[in-house]
C-alpha cells in the first residue's frame, strides 16, 4: 500500500501516523497537492508506475476549507463510491484537479474525525468504513 502524491512523490507503506497528520494536520500538504490516493503502485527495475494494479481497492481523497474532507472509495473491478452525509447546503464544491475546476457533491465531504475512521478501515481491511453511508459515485448526485 502506498500514498501518492508524498511530498512530490510515492511513499511506500504509509505509518499510521503519516496518514494521521494528513488529515488533521496536512494544511502544507492540501496547499500543494490536488488529490490523495491510497493504493497499490507496481515497482519494476528500481522505478515506480502510477499504474495502480486493478485487483486492489483505492482510496481517493482532499480536504476542502471550509468543508472537510472528500472521499472516493474504488472497488476491486472498477466500482466507485462517495459518502452520503446529509447537509443544509449541498450547493457542489469546486475544486482545481490536474488544473480543471471539477465539482464535488457538497454532501460527499465528512468531518476529520470521520475521515480519520474512514481511512483507518482502508488501511487494515482495504474496505469502506461503515461510518458513513457509501453510494454508487455514478449514480450520485448532490
């Protein structure tokens, strides 16, 4: 399992307390980095491929001032999941992904300490929290 992007590059197995200072205390981090994924990248010849391997589950997310923090949850095969947290506002939420404004449900977003409990789960079982509700990202809307 590792985390990309890490301070511009992959960081092979990620400690619990790397990822914990992610999501409570990773301003430098959000400031700098687009999107987070948790995955599994394949290593050939001393270099290592962004090409995630497709039979593992991935982890994608940000944390967006002042929503929290937005996950997408990538199954074995392909299927991608959001959280469903009921909000007042649930106007989208725009952020610049790879240089393209791109909208995310507002209603997608969870607080830190969920976050952290998300993260927690992918980490030991490489599967959705029950923490929140987790819909079909293609079917989603906000």
């Amino acid at each position: 399992l590792s985390l990309y992007p890490y301070e511009r590059g992959v960081l092979p197995h990620p400690t619990l307390a790397q990822l914990r200072e992610i999501v409570y205390d990773g301003k430098e981090h959000w400031e700098e980095c687009d999107i987070v994924c948790l995955d599994w990248f394949r290593s050939a010849q001393g270099k290592t491929y962004l090409n995630v391997l497709k039979h593992r589950p991935g982890l994608f997310f940000f944390y967006q001032e002042p929503h929290g923090i937005f996950f997408q949850f990538r199954e074995v095969g392909g299927e991608e999941f959001v959280p469903l947290v009921p909000k007042e506002n649930t106007e989208p939420v725009t952020r610049s992904i790879g240089g393209t404004d791109t909208h995310f449900p507002a209603t997608a977003f969870v607080s830190r300490e969920v976050a952290w409990e998300i993260v927690q789960k992918f980490v030991f079982t490489q599967r959705r929290a029950k923490v929140v509700t987790w819909v079909a990202a293609e079917n989603f809307h906000s």
